[in-house]
C-alpha cells in the first residue's frame, strides 16, 4: 500500500528542492493559490530583465517546484507553464498555501465489479492539481487534506467520473460509491482522524536536596498513557536526590502516550542526513540545555532506530506546545523547566526548512527536564515494536 505520511509544512518560506515527479501524487502542502486579479510567470526570479512567461489569475492553483528565496518561487501554472512567480513583497501578498488538515487524511480503495483492486487510478480534486494513484492493492492515501468539501474526479486511461462532495476533512466516516469508468467500480472514501504516538519520553528530576515529588501528566485535547515505569497509577510520588536518582533505583520517569497531534507545529525545524544525527542531536539537546547523560540516553535510544530513511525533518515542540499535547505538573515547583519533542519525519529526498529557534531557559535551582520523540501510531509500532 502507498501512504504518504511526511508532510512538507504548508508556509511561505518552506523551500522544496527537486522538480515535480509526473504520475505520482501532488500533496495539497505544495500548492498555493493566486490572490491578485494577475501575476506574472517569469523565466528568472527578478522583475529585472527576466522574460514573461505567461499570465496567472485569481483563484488559480499552482504547483510548488522550488523556493529561491522568502519572495520567490518556481512554479507549475494550470496550463503547464514552469517559471518562477513573486509569493509576497512588503506587505502585499500574492500567492497563498492551500489550507489543509494535517491532523486528519483519507484512505481510498478502488475495485471493479469482480471485485478485483484497480491500480494506477489518479484521484484528483476537481479545480485543484491535489491528486494521488491507487497502487496494485488498489489502494491510495490522501495527505494533508486540504480544508473545505471536494468532488473526486476518478481517471483511469481515458476514462473519467467524477463523485460529487467525496472529500471533507471534518468527516469522520466511510463512504462507497459507484464509479463508472468503462464499468461499474466500486470506490470508497474512508475520512480518518489522525493521532500522535508520545514515545519514549524521559523526565529527569533534580531537587535541591532529598525531596518528595509529586508528578502529574495530562491531555488538555484527549489522550492517555499507554506505558509507564515506575507505574504511573493516578501519578508519580516519588523520592529524589539532588543526583536525580528516584527511589533509589532509577534515573528518570517513563512514559509513553497517545494525543490529539493538531496543536503539534510543523513550520520550522532542520532537515538532518541520517549519518549525521548523533552529531545534530547531541549538539541541539545541548544548547537547549539538557545535561550530559540525558543527551547520552537520547542518543543512544533514537540515533539507532532511525536509518530508514536517508534524511529527516525534525520539528522541536517546546514548552507551552508540548504542553498542549501533554501537560506536565510537578510539586513543588521546579525553578528550573526544559520540556522538548521532536516530531520526525522521514524524507526520501532533502528539502529546506525555516530553522527553529532555541528558546532559551532558565537554570539552576530545582531542575526538571524532558525530552521525548512525536511520531504517528504507525511509525512508533514500526520504530518501537
């Protein structure tokens, strides 16, 4: 089965290398629409001495290829024209990303009357260049979704329908129509809402002196812990050393989770080589200010499992965001807070990404630090288990 699960964030600045691979899929992340009466297509990303290329106009959808710059991108119009097109200037926006859902997708399944898979089906949104391809299984998923109601066009050769309303983010059942494309086919839309696998965090705690900690995790949009050592009960009262070790045997507070993911940001982060995440992640844990064995723990916990993709896009969730996804209360109160997730995704090419900034916390006194890792359900079961 194909499923496109990485997402390439949905703002202005994000840049996309390479060019568009035909027959594939178009993410509704690499469209943005025109939102001025005209705008220009040129062959050089300047308004000086570049040629015209053609024409766009309001409400036309256009196909990310490449970023030059924050004000620059290359573009894919409707009738096929490549050329480079101004996304804003001053104040003045002319091209704006496609609204999608990234906390919800839609899995399609294509059959014929013998009921029987049909592969290489392209599944498209109507006025829109969002499509995606039903593999041999017959089988395809659309993510994001981009927000409002679709109608589906269904092509296959020479032959299309198109199923009015098929697609709408903010449902959450499943549909089958009949589709005729030479025949009667039977296609159905399953809308799925899409949670976050909390895996793996670490929660340190470094008192002052020998102290009683009460800790307590919530899920301010829903969630629950699915493990937990020591055992998290109704919450951790724990005893603990101004070492950090806690009831005498262990170093850190374990859990793992699952939580609505919408408030999860995904518009600035880095794009990491996998051989060279030991270095990144020591380097960024680091500066955020986590201590040298917890930096240890992390690495040599997630450095390991991550190799199956040649690149990943790291997303840091710092507090308050982390917060909404889990909420964290520790008495008495630390002087001393770091709560980090990454959110990782693989990529199976390089893209440019707005860079993160590293807030910059207060130290010493009574110290607790965090750290943990964001994935989808299905990528904890294929990491974890």
């Amino acid at each position: 089965m194909k499923r496109f699960k990485f997402p390439c964030v949905v703002l202005f600045l994000l840049m996309v290398s390479g060019t568009l691979i035909a027959g594939e899929e178009v993410r509704a992340d690499r469209v943005l629409r025109v939102v001025v009466d005209a705008l220009r297509i040129r062959d050089e990303p300047t308004t000086e001495e570049s040629e015209i290329l053609g024409m766009l106009h309001l409400d036309d959808y256009v196909v990310v290829l490449e970023y030059a710059d924050e004000h620059w991108v290359k573009i894919e119009a409707p009738d096929g024209t490549v050329g480079w097109s101004c996304v804003a200037l001053e104040d003045e926006v002319f091209l704006e990303p496609l609204e999608v859902h990234y906390e919800n997708e839609i899995y399609f399944t294509l059959w014929n009357w013998e009921g029987e898979p049909v592969s290489d089906v392209r599944l498209e949104l109507v006025g829109t260049p969002v499509f995606c391809t039903t593999d041999i299984d017959g089988d395809v998923w659309l993510y994001p979704v981009p927000i409002g109601t679709w109608d589906l066009r269904c092509t296959v050769g020479d032959t299309s329908a198109v199923v009015a309303d098929a697609v709408n983010p903010e449902r959450k059942d499943k549909a089958t129509y009949t589709v005729d494309l030479g025949g009667p086919h039977m296609l159905t839309v399953h809308h799925t809402y899409i949670d976050s696998g909390i895996a793996k965090p670490n929660i340190y705690i470094y008192p002052t002196e020998e102290t009683e900690v009460s800790v307590k995790l919530g899920f301010p949009a829903g969630g629950t812990i699915t493990v937990s050592d020591p055992e998290y009960k109704d919450g951790w009262t724990v005893n603990v050393t101004p070492e950090g070790t806690i009831n005498g045997e262990h170093t850190f507070l374990f859990y793992e989770g699952r939580s609505d993911g919408s408030a999860l940001q995904r518009s600035r982060g880095w794009i990491v080589k996998r051989e060279e995440l030991d270095g990144f992640f020591r380097e960024n844990l680091a500066v955020t200010g986590f201590f040298d064995q917890e930096i240890e723990d992390f690495v040599e916990f997630w450095v390991p499992l991550l190799n199956d993709h040649p690149y990943f896009a790291l997303y840091p969730q710092y507090n308050p965001i982390y917060g909404e996804i889990v909420s964290l209360d520790v008495e008495p109160a630390p002087h001393s807070l770091i709560r980090l997730a990454y959110v990782i995704e693989g990529l199976e090419e390089e893209i440019s990404l707005i860079p993160a900034m590293i807030p910059a916390f207060e130290a010493g006194g009574f110290t607790v630090h965090e750290w943990g890792v964001v994935l989808s359900p299905a990528d904890i079961d294929a990491y974890l288990y």
